[in-house]
C-alpha cells in the first residue's frame, strides 16, 4: 500500500477537455485498460518524452505527431507496445488511423501511449475494437475513471487539480499520473497527463511544462531505471474566459507556479506508491555548487541500494549515507565542511560522525514513515530536492511476478 494518507482528491473538470474509458482486456478484464483523451479544436499540447533510446513505438509516433496540432491522446495500459520493431510501429500508427477516422480528424492529431510489460506485441485488434466504447464514455468529469484506467503495478489512482485566477478569471489545471517501479525520470515519469483550459501558445505552453518537469518528475526515483515508456502532456483547450497568458508576465509566473505544483503533487504520489514501498523519503541537498550537483548527490543517496534497505530495516546506519556522498563524485570535496542530517538530528559533522550524536536519536527518526535527508556540502548556494522510497521484500516479490 502507498505511503501516507494517498486520497484522490476532487478533481475540477476542464472546459474544452473530455475523457472517456473502457476495458479491451489487453491483459486483465477487471477493470479499464483504454483512455481517450480529446480536446476541443484550437486547442494547444505540449509534451516530453523519455531520453531511454530503446523507447517504444508509441513514444516514437506520438514525437512526430506532436507538432501537428494533436485533440486526442489514446493510452492503453497492460502493454508498453515497447521492443516490439517494425510490427510496434505500425501496430501504434494503426491505432491512431482508426480513432481518427470513428472520432472525425486526421491521424497526426492523435498521440499514442501505452504501459505495462516490454517486449510482447500490442494485441492491436483488441484496441481497436474498443475504440467506439471510449468515445461513448466522453465525458468532462471522468478524471477518476482515468487515473484508474492508466494504472499497472499502482496500487492508488493519482491526481491532482487547482483553480487559479488570471487578472480576476478562473482557469483550472488539472492532471494524472501512473507509475510504482521503474521509476527514475529523465524527462517526466512514467505517464502523466495534464490539462488546462487557459490561453497560451504552443511555444510558452512547452516552456512551462519543461520547467515544471524539471522540478516535479526529474526529482523522483524510486529504483533508478528509466522507462521505455515515460511521457508528460500538458493540453491546453483555450476555454476559459481569462486573456491569453503573456510570456515573461506576472500571469505567466502565477499560471507556470500553479502547473509545477500540480505536478509536483503527481510525482509525490507516485513515490509514495512505489512498488513496496513502506518510506517516503525527502533528500534536501543544500549549499551545493549549482542545482545539478545537487541533483547528483541526492541521487547518488536515493538510488543506493544500501541506503534504500537500511531505511525499509529502520536501521540508522549512517555511514552508507557518509559513502553515497562520498562516491557522488565531487571535485575538491571539503570533508570537514560536510554535514548530513535525520531530520533535525546531526550524524555527520566535521569529517565524522557528530559528536552529540547519539542512535537513540537516529533510531527515533528511522522508525518515522517520512524521513527527510538533509545534506550540507558547504560549496556554495544551490539547493535541491529528491524524493524516493525504500526497497522492500515486496518491490522485489512484484517485479519477479510482474509478468507472471
């Protein structure tokens, strides 16, 4: 089960935005395994992509029909359509042939995306077969039909929605996400999906997005591999009743704010549904050169096995800590300047371990559900967040049944 209180939150429906679900039984018949998404025309998108160069085909279709002014995302879950060749391609741009011609578009507008196991062939006629189903279920408040949709290994839908206001007009911005292992973003996570009824164009829509993921997905990691898979669309319908949102002005730096905090809640939900994971875990990495090596010190802690099972163990043992700093690879690291924190509690001070350190202390804060990491390299001013979660017996037992 997910770490801390994680309950969908109520989720504002997005002028221009519609969604709809059903099940094709691409690899389970219990629940939805299909999601289409569809914005009104006139409408903006923008999006990242995985950097793994083994991505799979859908990530490939859906980058070169991202700049063809795209109303449909079509997701399907139980199969990542990934390490699949030629017959994956074409499997991916079938898909969006056949929604183009039941939803009335063209092919280019529909961008594919598909999760679950690697390597085995999209059952493509069961997809399309239940493309009529989803576009019967359109709908604007279908959010938490969605989040469900989307999921594999997640043991809870993930979501996240806000309303802000643009010179005294509501404009909403709303979104999901999926992902529980194999997660360490190098772009977004492993699927998530954000809409927006503001005005915005194209251009500005992307730079928002890219800023947000930097600060929201790229600080997760909950095993350190990163998807074949891994996509982050922001859609913007252009309904709301608010002016269009001018670069470098006061409405963009509120509106741009609001889409980071949206997905800095999706990906904090994903972390804390990591598979088996029973910790969330905070690494602050202050004092830093510049932000990424902030970044790599806090990853170098967060993706150390070591570390990740002392945590699940509530073992304070604080030298695996001590040695993922030291191995981070910092030119002319000034030991005595270093210190790393459990909380408020000081292990590492002047080279060592602080002398008002006691483990009864380090104890108490281990045994906690969140724990925050806080690392002091005295190097300058930048600082960081990481956030990720302990290896259990379970991540282990689901990813040695996860095609099983």
């Amino acid at each position: 089960m997910a770490v801390g209180k994680c309950i969908f939150p109520p989720m504002h429906q997005v002028s221009g935005i519609r969604l709809g679900t059903c099940n094709a039984g691409i690899k389970q018949s219990e629940r939805d395994d299909i999601l289409l998404i569809e914005m009104v025309e006139g409408g903006q998108c923008a999006a990242v992509f995985t950097r793994n160069a083994f991505c799979a085909a859908p990530v490939t279709v859906a980058k070169k029909h991202l700049g063809r002014q795209p109303r449909w995302l079509l997701v399907n879950a139980g199969n990542a359509n990934a390490g699949t060749g030629e017959r994956g391609m074409q499997d991916a741009l079938r898909s969006c042939r056949e929604l183009a011609a039941l939803a009335g578009g063209e092919a280019a507008q529909v961008l594919p995306f598909s999760t679950g196991v690697i390597g085995e062939n999209l059952p493509i006629d069961k997809l399309t077969a239940a493309l009529p189903k989803a576009l019967a279920q359109l709908a604007g408040e279908n959010w938490s039909r969605a989040a469900k949709a989307i999921m594999t290994t997640d043991t809870v839908a993930k979501g996240a929605s806000t309303v802000i206001e643009i010179n005294g007009r509501p404009v909403t911005i709303t979104g999901i996400s999926k992902g529980s292992g194999m997660i360490q973003p190098n772009m977004a996570t492993m699927l998530a999906f954000v809409a927006t009824d503001a005005k915005i164009s194209q251009p500005l829509l992307q730079r928002c997005l890219s800023a947000a993921v930097e600060q929201s997905f790229n600080r997760i990691t909950v095993d350190g591999d990163t998807s074949t898979n891994d996509a982050c669309v922001l859609l913007a319908s252009a309904c709301a009743e608010a002016p269009e949102i001018m670069p470098d002005s006061e409405e963009y730096a509120v509106f741009s704010a609001a889409v980071q905090t949206v997905c800095q809640q999706l990906a904090e939900a994903i972390v804390r549904d990591g598979e088996g994971a029973t910790k969330l875990i905070r690494i602050i990495v202050e004092q830093a050169e510049n932000d990424a090596e902030a970044v790599l010190v806090a990853k170098t802690i967060a993706h150390s096995p070591l570390v990740k099972t002392a945590f699940f163990a509530s073992d304070p043992n604080w030298g695996r800590i001590l040695a993922a700093v030291g191995r981070a690879g910092l030119e002319n690291l000034q030991l005595e300047q270093v210190e790393i924190y459990l909380d408020d509690v000081c292990i590492v001070a002047h080279g060592g371990r602080a002398a008002a350190y006691t483990e009864t202390a380090g104890q108490a804060v281990m045994n906690q559900e969140e724990i925050c990491v806080r690392v002091v390299l005295g190097r300058g001013r930048a600082c960081q967040q990481v956030l990720t979660c302990d290896f259990s017996y379970d991540y282990v037992r689901i990813n040695a049944e996860y095609r099983t």
